[in-house]
C-alpha cells in the first residue's frame, strides 16, 4: 500500500467514526423519545480501501451505557487513525524532501 493509500484509509476511518459519534449522539438525544428507533452503525470495509459507516435504525431500545462505551470506542479509534494519516502525511514529506535534494 503506499502512502498516499494508508493517508486515505486512515482519513476514510476517520469519516465513518464521526459518522458513528453523530448517530451515538443521536441515540443519547432521543433515548427517552417514544418510539425512537435506536440508530445503529456497521462500519464496512471499501474494496478500493478504506472503510464506510452504514447507520440504520434498528428494533432495540437505547441502552447510556453502551452508547457510552460505543463512544469511547469511536474516539479511541479516531485518534488512532488520526496517527496513522499523521504518520503517513510525515513520511510523505521525508520523501518529497529526498526527491528534491
């Protein structure tokens, strides 16, 4: 994979795990809301690379807790590929530098 490839898929993770902390907060907003269908986001992988966040309602109520542990999972793995496109976008300089020397 070269750089510019791990730079979009971690931006891609980056993405869908706002797309995952948008519908968790949606959850919590209308956790007391009659008939609110919990929202629920399967994260999928991209046959070009990369990963998707599909939300879709489901039957199940909203449980705080798990939408909190969801939440800190969504920010864990954020800041994970938030290093990764970092670490990416480094190296990338560190080679353009070298080409140009």
């Amino acid at each position: 994979m070269s750089i510019s490839g791990i730079t979009s898929t971690a931006l891609s993770e980056m993405r869908a795990q706002t797309t995952r902390v948008s519908a968790i907060a949606d959850n919590i907003a209308n956790s007391s809301t009659p008939g609110y269908a919990r929202l629920n986001t399967s994260l999928t992988s991209v046959e070009s690379g990369g990963v998707q966040a599909v939300v879709s309602p489901t039957a199940s109520d909203v449980d705080p807790a798990a939408e909190l542990t969801d939440l800190i999972e969504a920010e864990q793995s954020y800041k994970a590929n938030a290093v990764v496109f970092e670490t990416g976008a480094d190296m990338w300089e560190m080679l353009m530098s070298i080409k140009r020397d």
